[in-house]
C-alpha cells in the first residue's frame, strides 16, 4: 500500500488533505466532524481582533462554480479560545490556527492563541501589488511565536514576487490561493443579485478557479525552497494529485466541503492512495513536483495529431461535434473515429473532451 502520509513542520499528517480556513472548520464541533470525515490535519476559520459582520445571504451555488461573500470567523476572539480552540484540541490532529489581518492585529493575537497551535497560517486578504503589507503580516507573526508561520495568497497578486518576498520575510510556507473576485451573479425571477454584500459582490471558487488555483501552486513552487500547500477548486483526488505533481506538499479543501459533507476529506484521501497504488508509486515523493520537471519553458509549434485506441471509442460523437476543423469522423466498419491529418490543427480539444480514454497525444 503506498504512504500517503505528510511531514509538515514535524507535523506527521496521516493524508495530504485538510479543510481550508472557511466554513467547514467554523468553530469546535466542526472540527471534530472534519476529523471524522478524515481530515489530516485542523486548518480553523480565521480569526481576528473583531467578530466579523458577515452579510446576508453569503453563499451561492453558480454554474460556474460558488461564490461567497464570507468574511473571517463571526465568533469573538474570546469565545474561540474559552470554547473552540479546547474543542480543536480535543481532535489530536495537528492544528493550524488562521489569524487575519493587519500586522498590528496578528501581533495581538497569536501570543493569545498560541498554545492551542501547531502552526499558523495568515490571511493577508486582498492585496495590490504592494507586497508590504504581507512582509509586514510575517514580520509580526515570525517576533510573536516560534511555530511555523504560513501565509495565504490571492491569485491577483504577482505569485513569483510575493511567493519570493515572503521567503525573504522569513515565512515557513505558502498556502495558495484565495477565492477570485469580486464576481456577481443575478436571480433571473428577481433581478436581484444573489448575495447580500454591497453590490452583491462575491468572491469565486470550486472547479471553475482549479486551473487558476494551479498554476499558482506551480509558480510558487518554482519561484522559493519552502513547503506550498495547494488550494482551490479541489473536488476529487484528481485534482489533489494535479496540485502534488506541480510541488505541493499537502492540499486543502474548502467549497466542496461545503457542498458535499466532511466524509469529502477521506474519499480525496481515498483517490489519492489508489492513484498511487494503481500507478506503481510508494509515496507521495514519487509524484511531487513531476509537472516541474517535464514542464517545457518554449512552446510548441508542432502540430500533434492524437492517437486513437479503437477498443476505447463508443461512437459517442462529442469528439466530431466539438471539432471545428471538420477533422474526425466515424468509421462505421471498425465502431471507432479517424482523423484526418491533413485538417487537424493539433488543437487538443478532442484529446480533453473525450470521457473513455480514446483519443490520446
């Protein structure tokens, strides 16, 4: 059986996959239910000096993924550590404590909440292209404790420069990204946006920021020598895999949580561990960071006409409707596809759409 586990910080996670500092860890009793769904370690909403005033309504489901117009924690810094924080405790799993936002306020904080922890991970919210605030964050986290100090990026920043200034600042590691926005989306009944902020801006995640998500993970990975933890559009262990061949050390999950239960920890945890078994891997160090090293820093020009396994097509025809070259048709007599050469402009597209595995580069 291939070891899924994670040495984080001399953390020792059993699996990769955590919950992202949100919702599904909103105080004490959900933490307890994410290590029952089967979590690897504890990541605890955010909190700050304040409760947060979260506007109402604050979650959508959209087709493009979900959009929240969520805050940090709406409990009070004193009920987390008098109730919640004991709570966390009583898991056993390793906790990483979310604090936010300036670095006046963490500097407040972190030594109130320091016994409860493992590490810390900082929410420096949204920033511009000024990198000081966040150097400022890691400052004062790194001269109030001795634990390991995470920061958490949005992917509107320049990921390289800021992945690079935090390592200059003395973070431990990164964790990326944050949701995207702000987005909107409108009731088609009402002509009322869905959320309940100003405007009725919200911020997007789920499937349609995974791409986003991990090319982030990538850049970052690439760009300084500490841990990267991915997050963002994580659904299933495909995408947690996705994140770990690109560098990551461990995943976090957040909006699928939300929409499918805390049992989604174990049934990623599940997928990864067969992927690893199916593939003849030990360990997650087998696949970690495998994207960084077949990735190709020119591109490619040459047209690459995909492969076909005639055993795999079942005649659905999504290929043909999909291909605006005209180039693939069926071959009634073999039951399969052809291309033809001289019309594929090599764009893929048939190769991704293709749910059976039979066209192939």
């Amino acid at each position: 059986m291939a070891d899924i586990s994670v040495n984080l910080f001399s953390m020792l996670l059993k699996n990769p996959v955590m919950p992202a500092a949100g919702p599904p860890v909103k105080d004490g009793e959900s933490a307890h239910k994410a290590k029952e769904g089967g979590a690897g370690a504890i990541v605890t909403k955010t909190v700050s000096v304040t409760a947060a005033k979260v506007p109402k309504p604050n979650m959508a489901q959209v087709k493009s993924g979900f959009m929240n117009a969520e805050l940090w924690s709406e409990l009070s810094l004193e009920q987390w550590i008098n109730q919640e924080y004991p709570k966390v405790v009583e898991t056993g799993l390793p906790i990483i404590i979310g604090v936010g936002y300036t670095a006046d306020q963490i500097k407040e904080i972190i030594p109130k909440v320091e016994k409860f922890a493992n590490a810390f991970e900082l929410s420096t919210h949204y920033l511009g292209n000024d990198p000081t605030p966040m150097i400022e964050s890691i400052k004062a986290a790194k001269g109030s404790t001795n634990l390991p100090v995470m920061v958490k990026l949005s992917p509107q920043v320049d990921i390289p420069t800021f992945s690079k200034e935090a390592e200059k600042a003395g973070v431990d590691g990164i964790v990326l990204i944050n949701s995207f926005g702000p987005t909107l989306d409108i009731n088609l009944d009402t002509g009322k946006p869905l959320l309940g902020s100003e405007n009725g801006y919200g911020w997007l995640s789920g499937q349609a920021i995974f791409p986003l998500a991990l090319r982030s993970v990538f850049e970052a990975v690439r760009s300084v020598n500490i841990p990267v933890i991915g997050v963002g559009g994580i659904t299933t262990g495909k995408e947690a895999i996705k994140m770990i061949m690109a560098g990551a050390q461990a995943v976090q999950v957040c909006t699928a949580a939300i929409l499918n239960g805390s049992k989604i920890y174990e049934k990623i945890a599940n997928e990864i561990e067969k992927y690893l078994n199916d593939h003849g891997y030990n360990s997650l160090n087998d696949i970690r960071g495998i994207a960084q090293k077949s990735s190709k820093k020119e591109p490619n020009f040459d047209i690459i006409i995909p492969n076909i396994k005639d055993e795999n097509c079942t005649e659905c025809g999504l290929c043909i409707r999909s291909c605006m070259y005209d180039a693939i048709h069926l071959e009634k007599n073999v039951h399969s596809v052809r291309i033809y050469d001289q019309k594929c402009s090599g764009c893929g597209l048939c190769v991704t759409r293709c749910n059976f595995n039979a066209l192939t580069l």
